[in-house]
C-alpha cells in the first residue's frame, strides 16, 4: 500500500489482514536495524530471525598510526580496578554468597559453616559433548586476493567474500602459503572476524557505540564514529541482506532505537540511514515498546539487559512513559569480565594471559562461557570445561579446569558493585548542542528554518552539520544513570507511575528481554528480589515476570518489524527527499517521536 493511500482505506486493509500475511506482502522490501552496543540486529522485516553481528570494525593502520601500537580505539590508560573498587566488589561477593549459601570469598571450604550443595552448572551436565561451546576461535584470515590491474576496489566492501567463512587462516600460514604478490591486507574486516584479529597484526578495532552512546571520546573523534557506523552496515547490508546501492531506493528502514539514545544521536543515524545509504524512508521506533509490541502486549514493564547498559522503562497501552525510564550502566560483558575475576580469586582459572579489555578474542571466550556455565541457584555450581589461551602469533591453547562459583557473576545485576562496571568512563557529551531527551514532550514547538541555505546544502561526509545550527540548544541535563541494583530499578520505575492500578499491572507484567534474560533462574530472581524491594506500605503483594515468546535478544528487533509493517505510510515516517533538503522539522507532524505513540487499533494484529 503506497503512503499516498487514504488513512481510512488504510484501516480497513489492516482489519482484514493479519501479521504473517502484512510481513510477507511488505516485509521483502523493509529493513529493520536495532543497533546496540556490543551487537546490531539487523534483518529484512519478512525474516524471522535477524542478523546478530558484533557491532564493530577493525581498520588497517599504516605508518605513524602504527606507533604506538593500539589494538583498540579506545583502550584507556585508566582501566585499573581501584582499591575502593576492589574492596566494594569484595563485600558484594560476601553478601551474595551469605545470599546463595556458598563460602564467603576468602573462607576455606573446610571451615566454613554452610551445608556443601555440589552440583555442576547445567549448562555442562546436560549439554552433548558434541554441543559444548568449547570449540577455540581462530584467527582471522586478513589478506583478500589482488584484483587484477583493470579492475579497481569498490568502495562499499573492501573485503570481499564473506566473514566469518571458511577462508578463515590460522594465524601464520597466511604469509607463508600466499605471496604477497597474490594478497594485500584488507582494508578493513567487520563484525565477529574483526575480534579474532591477531595482535601482531596492522588493525586498530573500533565501536561506534560503547555504553548506550555514541562512542565519541578524545580517542574516537566524531567523525571516524560516523564512518565507522556507516561501513559497517553498509557491509551487511551487502554482505549480508544482499542490498546493493543500487536498489536501496525501493527498501524503507525501521530504526529500534535504545533508551538510552539522546536526540542528536537518533538524528545521526538517520542521516546516516537516508544520507548515505541511501534507503528511500525510515521511521523510529523506541526499543522497550517495540519488546513489548514484539511479545503480544499493550502494558508491561520492559527490562533490557544488554551487553553494556540495562535499561528500565514502562509501556501503558502503547505509550511509553517517559517519567518511568532508568538506565544502569551494566550488563551482559560486565558478567563476563567478573566470571574472569571469580576464578581467579578462586585460583581456578589457568596461569594464562587472559585479558577482556585489551584482547577481544578472549572477552568472546568469556561471553561463551558466560552463557554455557552461568546461572542463579543456591548452593556452590562448578563446571569442568575447557578455556583458551590466545598468545600473539599462536594457535590457541586448551586448559581443562574446574570453574567454582558460577551463579556469583550474574547476581551482580542485584549488586553492581560485584561488576565494577566504571571501568571505562561514560563519552564526554560536550559535543551536544541539542541533547533533549527523546521522550520530552517537545513536538509542539515550531523551529526555525534557516533562509540563507539552499535546498542542497547537506553536507557531505568530510564536512560539518550546520543543519542542527537551526535547532535551539536545550540545556537539560544528560539522562540520568543510576547506580542501583535491577531489583530497585525496577521497583522505583513502576512506582513512579503513581497510580497504584497500574502499579500492580505493570508488577505483574515485567518483560525481560536482552541477552542475560536467557540466564538460568534469572526470572524467579527478578521476582523474588522485585518483590522484596517493594516498600512495606505498598499494597502490593504480586509480582511476576512474564515468558517472552521469542529469544529474548531478538523480541525488540520483531517487534520493530512488525510496527514498521502495521505502520506502513503514517506520517511517522521520513522520506529521504525531505530529510536531506529541509531537515526535520516538529512542526511538520513528522518528527521521529511520533511514532512512539502507537495506536490501540494496532495491537489487536499482534494477537491474530
């Protein structure tokens, strides 16, 4: 159905047509891109899974850039735990084994008073020998064929081939079996290949997004982020979705967004995605509601555990409240890299060099176990399994040991203090003009529009942005992020509501989506903790953590493509033509905001 088709012709076309049916008529031509900031979900609306790709590059440094050598972009000098630190992940330790029935930290097992419950971790007793995630990466092959002298490079996938495939060499051979006649060095190398990068070789990895922001620092200047964005969707999209330049004109995009995305930062990725890309239109669609969308529901408390940031907000019938959201500045890596400190406080893990910061491939390594081993039970969980060592130049190394303590790392989410989640600093946010929180009621406020600038002015990718020079600056404060435990959140997000009808709804209809909610005895945690953290004078006495129909990292990106389909020519949406030569303007009944308010009459689809 074209955008130009009368709304109420609209109407009826969607009470006769269900889900499956709208996906398949529409979905072929529309993209859905859920970034976030480990991974991006990115997939054609009619799929019924998503791409799940690290969200990262690995450029080649030449000369100057070489020295000093810096394998990460923004590997910072002050990545030390401190002493305060160390003592405050020592008494959350302490306080969660008191909790789980296991010894305290530094208490030998023989002394201790606790009743031993021994038992490996699930993910180890019921899992085939065949099936154990416990099979060492390799490195990555970084040489591509030379093209002939006739033929020249393209731009938009200098590696050719895809990644991640079978051309994958152990580091070493590449040089020895191929001449350097034959090969050069890929230009760069995206997604899970990009991490599996040797160390001695030229790259420096980057990630446009670090913490729920754009990853803009001193270390990482604006405009590499942009570039860094814009490459590596561009290379799954060829790659990939198989989406050339060339016809990107007849696909639109639905972009999920994360809470945590300031104004300014939504504004750059649509540049990105009708700029550069090129794709025809795009509408926004906010990530908690697009969860709760995604699983059937109108009203739930939407709790996203992601890989670096946890964000809190409620939904109520279809609207997101802006008051109720809360962002906690852990998640899914944080586990990983305290799974790592667990057992060497236990002196468990093998005398190798293990670093999650500073060696990608090991951080992958420790997220695999992560979600093999982890989970929340009481009483001690070991698991025999297999680590690797990742020397430079090296095949890996396998270590039988037995890991102790595995439902420790994720309790951290009830006391982040365990995580030391601070390790790396917030962006700076000076770069903001216009930082006004996405969910402000600003849209009734007319901008102006510049005069002294022609239709197209836009600017290309090696110039400024003075189109934002036309929006005022509001100075509000940055969103707020708060250093309290998943229990508390949750509870001070539901309460801020007010009203006690809603409140009891919404504790009965908490959402866990992300990664983590795949965790063994997460959701019977979230209710008992949620339940305790309620004040004494709430009359409330339920809470219940609802089944997600679908794995819980991918519901976000569903839900977003089946709004992007429902939603098919509102006036939500952006046309490219209008974006580049007038901005957007709140005036205009188009700006991004809007579709986060979703009509009733859409829910009932999702149910059909």
């Amino acid at each position: 159905m074209s955008a130009s088709a009368p709304y109420l012709h609209y109407q009826d076309y969607l009470k006769t047509a269900v889900a499956s049916q709208l996906l398949s008529e529409r979905g072929s031509n529309l993209v859905v891109i859920n970034p976030g900031s480990a991974n991006i979900r990115i997939g054609l609306a009619q799929q019924d899974v998503p791409f799940n790709i690290p969200h990262c590059i690995a450029r080649r440094t030449t000369g100057a850039n070489q020295a000093p050598k810096k394998i990460v972009q923004d590997q910072l000098l002050n990545s030390q735990v401190t002493t305060a630190q160390h003592v405050e992940r020592e008494k959350a330790y302490d306080s969660i084994a008191s909790l789980l029935k296991i010894p305290f930290l530094d208490e030998e097992v023989a002394n201790n008073s606790f009743t031993r419950k021994m038992g490996r971790a699930d993910g180890y007793a019921n899992t085939p020998q065949s099936n154990r995630k416990e099979i060492a990466f390799t490195w990555t092959n970084v040489l591509e064929k030379k093209l002939d002298s006739s033929s020249t490079l393209p731009d938009s996938s200098p590696n050719k081939g895809e990644v991640g495939g079978p051309t994958d060499l152990k580091e070493g051979t590449a040089s020895k079996e191929l001449g350097s006649s034959e090969c050069k060095l890929k230009e760069y190398i995206c997604g899970e290949e990009a991490l599996r990068i040797s160390p001695t070789e030229p790259y420096c990895l980057r990630r446009p997004i670090r913490r729920g922001h754009l990853n803009v620092s001193l270390y990482y200047p604006m405009q590499q982020v942009f570039e860094d964005l814009q490459a590596i969707w561009d290379w799954i999209l060829i790659e990939k979705l198989h989406v050339p330049h060339s016809e990107r004109n007849m696909f639109s995009v639905v972009l999920v967004v994360p809470e945590t995305f300031d104004s300014r930062e939504i504004k750059e990725m649509l540049s990105i995605i009708l700029r550069d890309l090129h794709f025809s239109s795009a509408v926004v669609h906010q990530e908690g509601l697009a969860a709760v969308f995604g699983n059937g529901l109108s009203t739930a408390c939407a709790v996203n555990i992601g890989a670096q940031v946890t964000s809190v907000i409620c939904i109520e019938d279809g609207v997101a409240l802006p008051t109720t959201q809360m962002t906690l500045r852990f998640g899914g890596e944080d586990i990983s890299r305290c799974l790592l400190w667990t057992q060497r406080h236990h002196q468990t893990w093998p005398p190798i060099r293990t670093d999650a910061l500073a060696k990608p491939v090991d951080l992958l390594m420790l997220n695999r176990l992560k979600e093999a081993y982890c989970q929340i039970k009481e009483g001690e969980v070991e698991a025999l399994a297999v680590v690797h060592s990742y020397e430079d130049g090296m095949p890996a190394g396998s270590h039988k040991t037995r890991l102790a303590a595995l439902n420790v790392p994720p309790m951290g989410l009830f006391y982040p203090m365990l995580l030391v989640p601070d390790v790396y600093p917030p962006p700076p946010r000076s770069w903001f003009n216009d930082y006004e929180d996405m969910l402000e009621d600003t849209w009734h406020m007319e901008f102006p529009r510049r005069t002294d600038l022609s239709d197209g002015f836009y600017p290309s990718l090696n110039g400024g942005f003075p189109m934002w020079d036309s929006y005022p600056s509001f100075q509000t404060k940055p969103k707020k992020e708060d250093n309290i435990g998943l229990a508390e959140a949750i509870t001070k997000s539901i309460l801020s509501t007010g009203r006690i009808d809603l409140q009891r709804k919404l504790f009965c209809s908490i959402q866990l989506i992300g990664g983590v909610a795949l965790t063994a005895g997460l959701i019977s945690a979230v209710e008992e903790r949620v339940l305790h953290a309620i004040p004494s004078h709430e009359a409330i006495d339920t809470v219940e953590v609802l089944q997600s129909r679908a794995n819980p990292a991918m519901v976000p990106w569903k839900g977003g493509a089946i709004l992007g389909v429902l939603d098919f020519g509102r006036e939500a949406w952006i046309h490219r033509e209008d974006w580049i030569r007038n901005g957007i303007h709140i005036g205009s009944g188009r700006k991004y905001k809007d579709s986060y308010f979703l009509q009733a009459q859409a829910m009932c689809y999702m149910n059909s």
